[in-house]
C-alpha cells in the first residue's frame, strides 16, 4: 500500500474542502506512470496553510483515494469533469497549468487521478512533528509509504486526535465514517506485517471471491489481497488444496487466533473475522472456528 505527498495548488484545495467535494480530479503535468502507486492507495495534499502560516513547512491539508488514472488533453479533461477539478472556469484551470509549467506551451497530454473518499483535516498535518521531513522546495511528490502503511498510519492516527475539518464534513455524507474505515484498514495492514501473517490465493480465485463477496465499501487492507474490510467484518480469503488442508486448517487457526488477540488489544470497534474458503470444512473444524468465533463461507470459485 504506496501514500504520497502531492504539492497541490492552495485554491484547489480551498475550492474543494468549501464544496464538501466527496470525489475529485487530481491532474499532474507529467504523463510519467508512478513507479508504485495502485487504486486504493491514498494521496495526500501537500500545500501551506494560508490561514495561520505558522510555518514555512508545508502541510498535509487532506486526502484522496485512488481510483483510477487517466491520460488526456485539457480539452478532454475539461469537458468531462468540469469544476470536478477545483476551479469554476476553465479560464481559471488553464491559468493554472500554465504558470505550472515551465515550457511556454501547454502540455497537449495531462494526467488526471481519479480521486475518491476525499478528506479534508481540522489543521495541518505537519510531517516534521511526526520525525519525517520533506524538502520545502519539492516541487511534485514524495512517497510517504511504499510498504503497509507505517507512516500513514501515524498520519491518519494524528488527524484523529485534530479531528476532521468541520465545515466540509457536514457537506459530505459519511464522511467520518470513511476515515474511520481508512484509519481500521491501515491498522490492520500494519499489524498483519508484523506480525507476518499472509496467505497466497491465486488472482482466478480472488476475482471471483471479489465479484461475490467485494462491495463498494469494501476496502483491501494491503497489498497481497488475500483480506479485505466491509463495515466491521474483515474477511480473509483461505485457498488450499484437499490433500495440505488438515495442516493449513491449523495454520490458518493460529494466526486467526494472534490477529484477533492484537485486534482487541489496538481497536476500539468490534472486528468480526469471517474466512472464505474453497474448501468445505469439516463439522470439527467449523466448530472450533465457531468457539474463537470467527465464522467461515464456503465459496468455490464457480
């Protein structure tokens, strides 16, 4: 799970958290693919506080979620998104390009990201206080993680404690809501890397799990997907062959028995572990789930 930094233009953002924009149109001038950088991963608004200007560090002001990329002209990207943008005219976003781009011509292609589950915080997040730093004349992006999460996790842990901004939260419908299911997602993800638990499912297999059983609230929570959260169930995808599943049943138990330990110890909500398997268990094995309580589906994959 890849996070970076985006320096962001401060009225886009200020268009955006104004309009309560729940989904936006991030656009870069480089048509460069990211080296790591997936849907589902988060970009975060980097850009200084016009309100207190309390530092010359720029801030994180906010976030998205990627959900897709997409190369284009202005033109393009101008009549099917509009104000989706952050600016009102598309006067106002061309001005913009052009003192963003250091060649004289406007690019004839831009990048625009897709974003979703748009937050905006209470105050900046200054990266500093948290003992990583960012150089003040960055002038595109940086990556925050390229792994599970680590630092992420201690953003979004911050934002919790300042809180959510107020006036873009009432305009946006389960807003909070979103955060705190992104906020679960990243502390399941680096709990499930420390404590190195991971399960291999083929990409046939977890397509046909996702079609069954992935909502649009579903979130994967790293990078292997073989678990993701819907609501409050965390549901992890077992895949085995009959002859290895005695052995793996047992695997599968005991780390279903730590998650659930440091899941108690380190989240406040409730998490139900539902398995989704490919193999039938047996009476014996379906009720000793049941006394850790955690509940199984049988999915085969057709």
């Amino acid at each position: 799970m890849a996070a970076i930094a985006y320096v962001t233009d401060e009225k886009m953002i200020e268009f955006h958290r104004f309009n309560g924009s729940h989904s936006i149109v991030f656009w870069r001038l480089s048509v460069k693919k990211f080296q790591d950088f997936k849907k589902g991963d988060l970009l975060f608004f980097l850009a200084k506080d016009r309100e207190t200007k309390q530092s010359k560090e720029k801030g994180l002001m906010g976030y998205g979620c990627l959900q897709d990329i997409q190369v284009m002209s202005l033109n393009q990207m101008w009549k099917k998104y509009g104000n989706k943008t952050g600016y009102n005219t598309k006067k106002e976003l061309l001005e913009v390009v052009e003192r963003s781009n250091k060649s004289k011509e406007l690019p004839k292609k831009i990048t625009c990201l897709l974003l979703d589950k748009v937050c905006f915080f209470q105050s900046p997040i200054y990266l500093s206080e948290l003992g990583y730093h960012i150089n003040n004349n960055l002038e595109s992006f940086t990556y925050l993680d390229r792994h599970e999460g680590k630092l992420t996790l201690d953003i979004l842990q911050q934002v919790g404690k300042i809180g959510l901004d107020l006036w873009s939260s009432a305009l946006s419908e389960n807003n909070e809501q979103t955060f705190f299911q992104q906020l679960i997602q990243y502390k399941l993800s680096v709990m499930l890397d420390s404590l190195d638990i991971k399960f291999t499912v083929d990409k046939k297999y977890r397509e046909s799990v996702v079609n069954k059983f992935f909502g649009a609230d579903s979130l994967w929570i790293n990078s292997q997907q073989f678990c993701f959260l819907n609501g409050k169930e965390l549901y992890i995808i077992f895949q085995t062959n009959h002859y290895q599943l005695r052995g793996n049943f047992y695997k599968l138990l005991g780390q279903l028995v730590t998650l659930n330990l440091h899941i108690k110890n380190n989240i406040e909500e409730k998490i139900k572990i539902i398995v989704l398997t490919n193999k039938k268990f047996s009476e014996q094995q379906a009720d000793v789930l049941s006394e850790f309580d955690f509940d199984y589906i049988y999915c085969d994959g057709e």
